[in-house]
C-alpha cells in the first residue's frame, strides 16, 4: 500500500519556487517560516535559495508584546 503522506521535495533546491501548495509546504517548513515571510523574501530578492535564508535572517519576524490584563 502506498503512503498518503508522502513529502514531496523539489528537484532544483538552489531555487525557492512556490508556485504550488506543496512547495510552499515544503519551503516554509525547511526554513521555519510563515507563508507571508517566504511569500515576501521571494519577491523582495528573488527565488535563490541563499539569498532568501539571508532576507529571512536579516529580517526576523515582529512580535508584538501581549497587553496585561
């Protein structure tokens, strides 16, 4: 029987296309990110590999303090 799950891993990892759900799955979950972090390192530099993990590590996320109750 084959395995539903069964993780999907691009053939060109030099490049960070993520032009379906699977990619992006795969992306965000091998560079810890979200979605809209990956989305926009994409379009801020490009698709190579290297220079997204350079945005993504040069542009952390904003966290935003939680107000006291």
């Amino acid at each position: 029987m084959k395995d539903p799950i069964q993780r999907r891993i691009p053939h060109d990892l030099t490049q960070v296309i993520i032009n379906e759900h699977w990619q992006i799955t795969y992306w965000t979950l091998t560079l810890q990110t979200t979605q809209e972090r990956l989305t926009r390192a994409v379009r801020e530099v490009g698709s190579n590999t290297e220079l997204i993990r350079t945005w993504l590590r040069d542009h952390p996320p904003i966290i935003t303090p939680k107000p006291m109750i």
